[in-house]
C-alpha cells in the first residue's frame, strides 16, 4: 500500500520540483536583466544598440561596446521567449516579433529601432 502510495506520488513531486527550478530560473533571468538595465539604457542613449524587429538588442554601428552585455541580455531574452512560446504553444520567433513592437511602443525618443522591413530608424 506504501508503495503504491508513494508511486502515486512521485510524478506530484517531480512536478513540484520542476515548477520551483522554474520559477527559481527566471527570477535569476529577471534580476539579471534588472541589473543590466542601466548599462542598456546607456549603449541606447549613446546610439551604440538598438531594439531589432525580432525582440533582440543589435548593434546598429561599427562600434561594439560591451558586446558581452548585448549577448548576456540576448541570451536571457531568448530563454525567457522559449519560455513563453512553450507556454503559448509557439514560436521563439513569434514570440520575439510580438515583444519587439510592444518594446517599440515604449522605446524614448531617439532611440535606434528596426521596422518590419529590417530598415533602422530613430524615434521621434
């Protein structure tokens, strides 16, 4: 009876497990990306990235300052997008396209961002 019990109970557990390693991860995404926010405000201010039509940082000159927190911030960007794409039951990309206009809407003014013709353009 133990047995059969603890069986019953073993896929609640793991499940159990999996959520919590789950949420534990994107908190750890979320604080990353929080702390590196002021260094991406200031590659934007300086016209050094900008937001691409696919919900991705790129640089939009020959100048690559702070490549490596470009990529960290893609990287978590990307996780965070399977994430909800397997939520949603789509596309990485689709789910990326869509991030990019809402990212677009709340760009500030002068910022670098690329259009649906792959054309980049400051905001206004």
């Amino acid at each position: 009876m133990k047995g059969r019990i603890m069986a019953a109970m073993l896929p609640i557990l793991i499940l159990v497990m999996l959520i919590s390693h789950a949420n534990a991860s994107s908190k750890a995404i979320k604080q990353r990306m929080i702390k590196r926010l002021p260094e991406i405000k200031a590659l934007k201010d300086q016209g050094i990235v900008g937001e691409n039509n696919k919900g991705f940082l790129e640089f939009v000159g020959e100048q690559k300052t702070k490549a490596d927190v470009v990529q960290a911030e893609n990287n978590d960007r990307k996780q965070v997008y399977r994430a909800i794409a397997k939520q949603q039951g789509t596309t990485v990309e689709l789910v990326g396209k869509h991030r990019a206009v809402q990212i677009a809407k709340k760009a500030r003014p002068n910022e670098w961002l690329q259009d649906a013709n792959d054309k980049w353009y400051k905001k206004k």
